[in-house]
C-alpha cells in the first residue's frame, strides 16, 4: 500500500514535469534527460498506460487524456476498497452487538 502511494507521487511528479515542459505533442516530445526524469519504476506503468507515449527513439510526450484516464480509474478503485472496508467494519459491529 504504502510502495502504490510512493509510486503515484512519483508519477505525478513525473507528469507535472512534461506538462512545465509543455511537451503534450508529438512535435514537443522530450527525452527524459532533458527533463532531469529517470525512467525507473514510477516511469514504466505511466508508459503502460500509454500516459506517456513515444513517437520517437527516447523521446517521449503527455497524453493528457489519458492520464485523466488512468487518475479516475484509481479514484473509483480507492472508493471501492472504502466502501468495502466501511461495510466490513458495519458487520463486524453489528456481529459484535448481536
């Protein structure tokens, strides 16, 4: 849990870099040493994703789109597992009150 958390901070970092760099187009792609990003874990699933694409050998760019994509799945994902742990969290009580 706590290696996800680590791991979306990461990405998000990696995000905003493109977006400062405005590279969000194929014609504006960068290479990530041009950026100061390394491709490490937290780069991997974004490329994955296709939230980072690379039209050209080491030069990659933001598709927005997709990142909007990926940061509403993991909402609805965090508020599945809430609500899954609120209703075990109801029936363990009303098991311990009957």
């Amino acid at each position: 849990m706590v290696i996800n958390a680590v791991m979306m901070v990461k990405q998000r970092a990696i995000v905003r870099a493109f977006e400062r760099a405005a590279a969000t187009t194929v014609a504006t792609a960068c290479s990530p040493g041009q950026l100061g990003l390394k491709q490490g874990m937290a780069w991997y699933p974004l490329v994955q994703h296709a939230v980072l694409r690379c039209p050209a050998e080491g030069r990659y760019f933001l598709d927005m789109a997709n990142w909007q994509r990926l940061r509403k799945r993991r909402q609805r994902v965090a508020l599945a597992v809430m609500a899954i742990l609120f209703g075990l969290l109801a029936l363990t009580l009303l098991l311990r009150q009957g």
